[in-house]
C-alpha cells in the first residue's frame, strides 16, 4: 500500500481487489482494530475507494506520525480532502488510548528545600488550542493514598513540537514548572516512609487524559538525586520504569565519610542518637550472594545528642579482586545490619566526600555514590576524576582533576557521541593532577578554525602511542560536584553546556547554530511553505548560492564554478551553504546556515543556483534564475530508476524525478558513459551538458604542484613519502542506524604499517555516511583524512589511489597514477547489494585485490602494477575521462551565463 500512488491503474485495480479477499477473509485483522490512519486506510480499500484512498497515503507521507483531530466532545481523526462524514463513526472516532499523553522532564532542579519539576506535556495530536479551555493538573500519590496536589505553572516550550518530529501540529504552549514542596508528604507533622508518583492531568476533546512524566537521558532529568529533608530524612527523586516519583527515606544509619587508613578502607557511620543501632556491614560482590561482614564499632568520642557516631574497617585486598587492568569495573554492594536483625542499604550523607585509592596493575578501590544516594564501591581500571570546572571570561572551558595512573603519557581526546570525530588536545600534568582548557568555539581542523560540531562530546585520556580508543580512560565528574551541573556559556553565536550522562560520565554539549525558530520539523515546514514562496516573490539578488554536499564542504565543481566567476571578475555576492559552521570559507564568500531562514531567501532569490546534490521535492526555480545541476560522480553503481525492480528502489522517489530534475536548467555531465545514464535514472527532460565535472580541472591547473605542496604541509606529511589514498564507499548492509554507515574494515593497518611505514604514508578517507574512528590514526602512519575539505587536493599528493567501488576511481584516472581495487565482497556487493552498469571485472584500470596481505604486497610492486595496467588504463581513461582538457569549468560558466545574463551585460 506504501507506494500504491506510484502504481500504474491495472495494479492499483489489483490491489484493491486483493484487499477485499484479504479483508473479507476468516482471521483477518478488522479495520476497528487498527490504528486510527490505519483504519481509514483499510476502510477505504475495502470500499474501493481509490482517491480518498490516495489522498490518505499522500498525506501520510507528509505526516508520517501525526493527524488532525476534530470535534470538541467526541473527536474524530480528520483526513485534508476526505470527509469525515462520509467515513463511519467507528473508523474515524477516536477512544482515549488513541489520545496519549506525552510527558517528559527537561530539568529537575533542589531549590530552597523544594523540588522544581520543568518539562513539557501534550495530548498527541492535539495542541493546546484543539484541547479546550479545561487547566492542567498534576498532583503526588502514594499507594493507598489521597492526592496531594502540586502547583503547576504552564510554560512556553518550543522543544516540545521540536521533539515530537512532527510537522503538523504546535505544542510550544506544552510547557509546564512544577513544584514539590516536601513538608506536604508529612503525615501530622512528621516524616513517613513512602513512594509518590506524579500524575498530570492533560484536557482533551470530552474530558481529560492522565500521564506520567518520564525522564530525559541526561543532566537533572535523567537520573535521580537525593536531598537531606532534617530531622533524619531524605527525599530521593527519581524515576521507576521511566516515571518520575519522589520518595521519603528515613534511613537508620548513613555512611558520613570515608578515607584509606594503611591497607584498609575505613568508613564512618551515623545514625540517630537512641535509634537502632548498626553491628555489620556486609559487602557483596555484585552477582554473588552472601559476602563478608565487617564489624561496626562505636566511636564514643564523636558522638553528640543528634547523632551515634560509627566505624567499620574494610580490607583492601577484599575489595581488589580484578584479574587484570583490562577486566570490567567489579561492585560490591554495601548493606548496613542492625541488632534487630533488619538491614538497609547503605547510603551516604549529603555532601559526602568520594575517594579512590590506587592498586597495582593499574586498577584503583572507589568508594562514592550515585543518583539515588547509594553506597558505590568498585574495583576498576584507573580512571580520571573532574574536581574543577570552570568556564572562562575569554569562553574557554577549565577542566582540571587527578589521575593515579601515568598521566605524562596522556593526551585529552574530545569524541563526539554519535559521529566519533576526535579532537586531541594536549594537558599539563604535575604530580598526580591534570589540567587541559578547551575552547570550543576555535578548534584547529587542518589549516581552518572552526567551532566544535552540534552534540556532545565525552573526555577521555589517552595514551599518546596508543593505537585506537579501545584503552581510553573515561573523565567523569567528582560525585559530589554532581549538583554543579550543567555549566552554560554562550560564544560566537553557540551554546556550549556542560552536563552529563550514567550520572557521572561528563560531556560538553555544543548547541545548534539555528535558533529555535529553524529547528525541527515543524519550523521547517513553516519556512518552506510560507517563508520560502514569501522571499520568491521578492526581487531577484545578483547573488550566486552554491551548495556542495548539503553545505558540508567548500569543494567539488561548486567550488571550481566559483573560482571561475571571481577569475572572470562577475559582480555577484557569493553566498555558500554550510551545515553547522562546519565549512571554512575563503574571503569574499559568506557563509550561509544549511536550512536558516537566510539559506531559504537565497535559494529564492539569488540569480544563480548552484548545487551538487538534490534540494528536495519541495523546491520550484522560479523565472529568472538558472539553477544548475553539476552532480557528483561518474556512476558504476546503478542509481535512481535505475534500480527499479530491485530491493533498492524508492519509487516515491523515482516517482519525483522529472519533478526535481524539470528545476535545473541544465545538468553536468562529465563523459559520453553517464550522460544517458543521466536521462534515464534521474527522469531528466531537460538539457544535459556534457562538459566534464568542473572539480576535475584542478588535474590541469598550472599550479597544482603548489596545491600539492600545500597540502602535503597542511597534513604534515614527511618530505619523500608516498602517499597511498584509501577512498572506500560504505557498504549497505554494515549500518548504525538507517543513514549511519560502520566501517568495513578489512585492510590490516597494522601489517601496512610494519611493510609501508619507512616509505610510505597511508591516508584514509572515510565516505561521509561512515561514523566510525580510523585505528591507528596520528601515529605517523596512518592519516584520517576524512575531514579534509576537498578530496580533490588529495589526488595532487596520492601516489596511489585504494578503492573499491566509489566513484572516485573516475575522478582520480584524470591523474594518470596507478589504482588498486581492495574489491573483498565483489559478488556480495555487485549481486547482492548494488547492480553495476558495466562489467567491472573487464574494465577495471588496475588489479581486484581480495585480501589485506595481497593489497600490501600490490603497494610494495606498483611500478609493476602500472606497466601491467597500463591498456587497461588507457582504455579506461577514453571510455570515462572525456572531455578532460582543463575547461570544463570554463563551459558551464559560460552557459550559466549565457541562460541568465550577469550584471551589466
């Protein structure tokens, strides 16, 4: 059903008549008992109901998990184009479970002995205006308990229609504070034991949906926390199965402190003068089940009329039970008995003061706590410990803090939380202490100084001759700073936040360059649909807007075209899209915000559009402006329609095609191969250029021995080094996520290094949609040069080229220099994955190399690779390489100029 309005008439028929066998068959799942879109759906295929039924899927597409919701005492989902009246009460009317409340914590805060509860809450589908007039409520209860109200105050939150990735529907009005005054949870003036959950009461159409507030995955709102009460109570806050609640504890004993006495660790002990009295502590490796009990003695000096003071000895060598530096982080689980025979878990005081004491083989004994306010003890590898943080005047971070292990080797890596990009920084070590500053809006990224990348970035330490991240040492935050958190600083047009994730494991957060207006689904539907035909219909800019890779580097034949027209002296601005500031532009060009409200006017107004990839469904040139189409590669890989009947296939997108591609007033085709291709994969009506890529001129520019020797310094490569380039493409069935890539990694880095390391440099240049961290990299061997601006630079300094199936093997046979194919799954790959448009196997201008050892040794004997190669080379070089004259650039300015005149011409 998904692409039925891409079917032709005789399949739809079909369909919908196998439907109605389908629906009408025993054991078939009801219409009723679906989802409420899937109801409509399938109500509609079994009435034969065509149109509707396609006006349904096409609004789906569009709002793949959101509906309009209509009726303010009985509601009913509401379908654009389709009329409710004509569908049954049954199919369309909607049940309170099809109206969940979505709740969730932002930020738990302890202020003046109240807890501040800060989130968003919104009935789905349903925005506050569509909800009634009716309040929210919240209130606290316990098992077996009454309701003890709490305030609620609304609040504005535009996170709440960022978060629910939905464009249809505004739920910024779904903010809310709320605040828990424990003296409440008294019972006739004193502490009781007890757990309270929250509950909100969100309205809707015909009454009210109950929810519960769940957590958020870091900082306050994603763990629990624990607040001395008085009186000899604490209040824990936390969430039990991703809900929030409070607890009242009224612990009999608490461990108060703690230090390493000789080879023992002693820890000290209150509880309430005259209450029950402690005898042991018993402590459990985690996953065992009875332990050893260690004694409590009291310590009558220290103790007063609030408080017995108590003391218990606990062997280091019972707690250092690890094998090897390597093993996992061991736990013991502390439990406190008293003389009544009852025990508790052991918890620590407010304000408790965590330690550590080195062992040998590189482990260490820490005792500390967590959310909850337990007892933590472990036996782990060492690790680095944050006691200092602070951010600076000049918008640099201070982090400072200890270290038992050997701290001189170390160096301080920032690594992203999701991409895996590295930065390392250097730290000053003295004696058992570390310090290292960050400056996150100025990291140093070859020769460009850029702001750290959006998300979170965890510390580490690491040896600085380690091979990989595999023996990072992890930087967490002191427990008792816990409360710091988070650190905010605004610089050069970011937020940078520091806060934390597994209650300790601390991160700094680098904020979006969008402000809140730009950001989400819904925004940017806005900006499409309203903003972006508003800024059409204003006057013309004598402006070029160039976008290579979704604004993720200033390269490729966008940036060939732009250096043609500033050669040619035309009187243009030059407005480049870059995502995420992430791209260093040269003087002269501004840089302009992948999606901004800025980016949307250019592309409206500016006279010429020049592009590498697509810009979406949505986009329609208007009259006046050329809008060319350069691509990006020289296709081996079956692409577009091209993949009709295969798995690969989108046809929704093939079906937009002709669409997109009836926008561009020409397209760059770079040889004789791909220009049919071209026509036929991406539905081109229009004029094709064949002209050659304008990225490949840099082969015949007079000055790319400079370029050469400029990037070469810019790398830090040793004068007299080979230069061998690995450019892999990713591999479709090796994923993270939908759009994230792992590394295939079949080449033995380590071999390569121990064959090629006196001569040769190995540079590695990971596909974008590959996440993972290249082993070896800046240990003077391997270079990952996945970041590097412009792969086109690099074919200047490769003496070699690796790949497999990318089309870079096009762009590089420009250069005449020798290629190796690591082509290890070719029949999985070509059979399986990706059909080919030729016969690779006959036409590949170098050896198919199937293992590591075979691709060393291919290295090593190139010279003989070459002359081996060489008619193949030739062939290839005449087959995809023409036009390659050093004026492909030249031709598709002067056609850019000659559809859409310049200025004052």
């Amino acid at each position: 059903m998904r692409f039925l309005p891409e079917a032709s008439e005789e399949e739809r028929r079909d369909f919908l008549g196998r439907a109605a066998d389908f629906l009408a068959s025993p054991g078939a799942v009801k219409p009723d008992k679906l989802p409420p879109l899937a109801r409509v759906k399938w109500h509609l295929a079994r009435e034969g109901r065509l149109e509707d039924l396609l006006t349904v899927l096409r609004f789906e597409r569009e709002n793949p998990s959101a509906f309009p919701v209509r009726g303010r005492l009985r509601p009913y989902l509401a379908i654009p184009g389709v009329s409710a009246r004509a569908l049954p009460s049954s199919v369309v009317r909607l049940c309170p479970r099809e109206m969940p409340a979505r709740a969730r914590a932002t930020e738990v805060l302890w202020r003046d002995g109240k807890l501040i509860v800060r989130g968003y809450a919104y009935v789905q589908n349903i925005p506050g205006a569509a909800a009634g007039p009716m309040p929210r409520l919240a209130w606290l209860r316990r098992p077996g308990g009454g309701r003890v109200p709490v305030r609620f105050r609304a609040e504005e939150a535009s996170r709440a229609t960022r978060d629910s990735k939905q464009a249809l529907h505004n739920y910024d009005d779904a903010g809310f504070e709320i605040v828990i005054d424990p003296e409440r949870l008294r019972t006739r003036g004193h502490w009781k034991a007890g757990t309270w959950g929250l509950t909100l009461a969100l309205p809707r159409p015909g009454g009210y949906v109950p929810g519960k507030v769940t957590r958020g995955d870091i900082g306050s709102a994603g763990h629990s926390q624990a607040h001395d009460l008085g009186g000899g109570a604490r209040l824990v806050a936390g969430f039990a199965d991703d809900k929030f609640q409070v607890t009242v504890d009224l612990p009999e004993a608490e461990v108060a402190d703690q230090a390493f006495t000789g080879d023992v660790l002693r820890l000290g002990l209150r509880s309430p003068a005259g209450g029950k009295e402690p005898t042991g502590l018993r402590v459990v490796r985690k996953g065992e089940k009875t332990g050893t009990v260690y004694a409590v003695r009291r310590d009558e000096a220290a103790g007063d009329g609030t408080w017995a003071r108590w003391t218990v000895d606990v062997p280091q060598a019972d707690l250092s039970v690890a094998g090897s530096e390597r093993d996992k982080t061991l736990d013991f689980i502390a439990t406190i008995e008293f003389t009544d025979g009852s025990s508790r878990r052991a918890t620590v005081i407010d304000g408790f003061a965590p330690g550590r004491h080195p062992r040998p083989h590189g482990r260490e004994i820490a005792v500390t706590t967590d959310g909850p306010g337990l007892l933590k003890l472990h036996d782990r590898a060492r690790q680095a410990v944050v006691d200092t943080l602070r951010w600076t005047g000049k918008g640099e971070l201070l982090i400072e803090g200890s270290y038992t292990g050997p701290g001189d080797r170390m160096r301080f890596v920032l690594r992203h939380g999701e991409r895996f990009e590295e930065h390392l920084l250097p730290l000053t070590w003295n004696d058992g202490r570390f310090s290292v500053t960050v400056a996150p809006h100025r990291m140093t990224t070859y020769d460009a100084v850029l702001s750290l990348r959006a998300g979170r970035w965890y510390f580490s330490l690491r040896d600085r001759d380690a091979w990989g991240n595999a023996a990072d040492v992890p930087v967490k935050l002191r427990a008792d700073l816990i409360g710091t958190l988070p650190l905010r600083k605004r610089v050069a047009g970011r937020t940078y936040t520091v806060n934390r994730r597994f209650f300790d494991r601390i991160f700094l957060g680098s904020g979006p360059v969008l402000s809140g207006e730009e950001r989400g689904a819904y925004r940017q539907r806005e900006l499409r649909q309203v903003h972006f035909p508003r800024f059409q219909r204003e006057p013309l800019r004598d402006a070029v807007f160039y976008n290579s890779f979704g604004g993720k580097q200033f390269s490729d034949s966008p940036r060939a075209i732009h250096e043609e027209l500033v050669r040619r002296g035309v009187e243009v601005e030059h407005l480049w899209s870059v995502a995420d500031a992430q791209v260093s532009l040269p003087p002269g060009v501004r840089p302009l915000e992948w999606h901004s409200r800025e980016w949307y006017e250019a592309l409206a107004r500016s006279r010429y559009v020049v592009t590498n990839v697509g810009l979406g469904e949505w986009y329609e040139r208007r009259d006046g402006q050329c809008v060319v189409q350069t691509w990006h590669g020289t296709p081996l890989k079956k692409i577009g329609a091209d993949l009709l009947g295969t798995p690969k296939a989108n046809p929704a997108y093939i079906d937009s095609l002709p669409h997109r591609f009836r926008q561009f007033d020409f397209v760059v085709s770079p040889n004789a191969f791909t220009t049919p291709i071209m026509r036929n994969a991406f539905r081109c009506e229009g004029e094709i250029l064949e002209s050659g890529y304008p990225r490949n001129d840099i082969f015949h520019r007079e000055d790319r021995d400079k370029t050469a020797q400029r990037v070469r310094a810019t790398l830090g490569i040793p004068e007299g080094r080979k230069v061998v380039l690995y450019a892999p493409t990713w591999r479709d069935d090796q994923r993270h996520t939908a759009s994230k890539f792992k590394l295939d990694l079949q080449v033995d880095l380590t071999a390569a290094r121990e064959a090629l390391s006196e001569d040769h440099v190995f540079l590695f240049r990971k596909h974008p949609k590959i996440l993972d961290a290249v082993p070896g990299a800046g240990q003077g061997f391997v270079y990952d040069v996945s970041a590097y601006p412009d792969i086109a630079e690099l074919y200047l300094i490769a003496d070699v080229l690796i790949t497999d199936y990318s089309s870079v093997l096009f762009d590089y046979a420009h250069s005449g220099r020798p290629m190796l194919f690591f082509t290890y799954d070719l029949e999985h790959y070509r059979d399986t994955l990706r059909g080919f448009y030729f016969d690779f196997t006959e036409k590949a201008p170098g050896p198919l190399i199937k293992t590591s050892a075979e691709l060393i040794d291919a290295i090593r004997d190139i010279d003989r690779v070459r002359t081996e190669y060489a008619g193949k080379y030739a062939a290839f070089v005449r087959d995809f390489c023409e036009p390659s004259d050093g004026l492909a650039t030249a031709r598709v300015v002067d056609r850019m100029l000659e559809i859409v005149p310049p200025p004052g011409a």
